[in-house]
C-alpha cells in the first residue's frame, strides 16, 4: 500500500488519540490538503484547529514535506507521492 507518514507534534497528539504519526495511504498521489481532509475526517477537531473556516491553513501552523515548507511550494495543493513525510509543527506564543 501507498503511504504516507504524517508527523503530528505534542500539541496536536490529544486530537490524533494520541497518535504521534499517522499512515494515510495515498494511492496515486494525494495533496497536502486531501491528507489534512483525511485526518480531519476522522479527527474533527484536529482540522479545525490546522486550518481556518475558509479551509487556509492557520497563520501558526507550519507544514514541511520532506524538510520543505509547503508554503514555499504550492500550499495545500502541494502534491505528495507515497514514501514521503509530512511534518507539521504547530507555534507556541505566550506573553
């Protein structure tokens, strides 16, 4: 099966079932956003709080491909091929 790993950070594991990687198979290819509609299928959520009502990913969420950032590529129509890893890093801020 086609897949890919999906790296989920601390802060977003308690919506994942704790889960610190998921596998998604991907088939043919798939983009940063159907992956991110797949998670959210099953873990609502957890899509909410990666991207907006508008379905644009948060100001504070950050996703790298194999190391690139996605949105130095093509955003969430970034496609993404079975083998590779998707990591995605939620921001901290405090006052």
């Amino acid at each position: 099966m086609p897949e890919v790993t999906v790296l989920i950070p601390s802060l977003l594991r308690p919506l994942t079932g704790g889960q610190e990687q998921l596998r998604l198979d991907v088939g043919g290819g798939a983009t940063v956003a159907e992956l991110l509609d797949a998670i959210g299928g099953g873990f609502p959520t957890f899509g909410r709080r990666v991207r907006d009502e508008t379905g644009a990913l948060r100001r504070f969420v950050n996703i790298y491909l194999d190391g690139d950032d996605v949105r130095r590529m093509a955003g969430l129509a970034t496609p993404v091929a079975a083998g590779q890893e998707l990591m995605i890093i939620q921001s901290v801020a405090g006052g």
